[in-house]
C-alpha cells in the first residue's frame, strides 16, 4: 500500500485497510460461545498485536517506511523505529 489516490494517509485507515488484507484467506473453523459464533482465533490476536505494535513504534521522522508482507507460510513486520519503553527492569528483552 503506498501513498496513491485511494488511500487517505490517515494511520486508522492504513490499519484498517492493512488488517482485512492480513486476516483475508485466514481459516476458521466453527466454534460457539453460548450462541454466538466466535470468528476471532489465536493468529488473529497476534497479528492485531503485530500490525498496532508496529504502527505503535514506527520512526515516522525517518525515510524508512515499516513494511508488512503476508506470504503464505509467514507474516513479516519490518519497523525501522525503536522500542518507546525504557530499558530498566528488562532482563533479557522481557519486561516483567
């Protein structure tokens, strides 16, 4: 997705746009809460996370764009910016 006519340059809109395209071709299989049904699985939550988190922490300053490719044994999220959280209390990368 780049900058063209049909894109408003809004982030909402760049979220929206990006996660149908993520979620296209995703396989659920039925499920019933109650009588409900459940459309929502585990890989849709992480790839929510991924696209908000990197969304969240782009370097919107820089010229290095973030990119998202789908392909169809992987998901990748590329992010040119640094983590926004302070490194005191990380062990290792994990936050306690």
């Amino acid at each position: 997705m780049t900058t063209d006519e049909t894109w408003s340059g809004n982030l909402y809109d760049f979220y929206r746009r990006v996660i149908q395209k993520l979620f296209s071709e995703l396989k659920v299989p039925f499920e019933l809460k109650g009588a409900k049904r459940v459309d929502d699985t585990p890989v849709h939550e992480a790839l929510r996370e991924a696209l908000i988190n990197t969304i969240i922490h782009a370097e919107y300053t820089g010229r290095i764009p973030i990119q998202i490719i789908k392909r169809p044994d992987m998901f990748v999220f590329r992010n040119p910016g640094i983590m926004r959280l302070p490194s005191r209390g990380c062990v290792t990368g994990w936050y306690k």
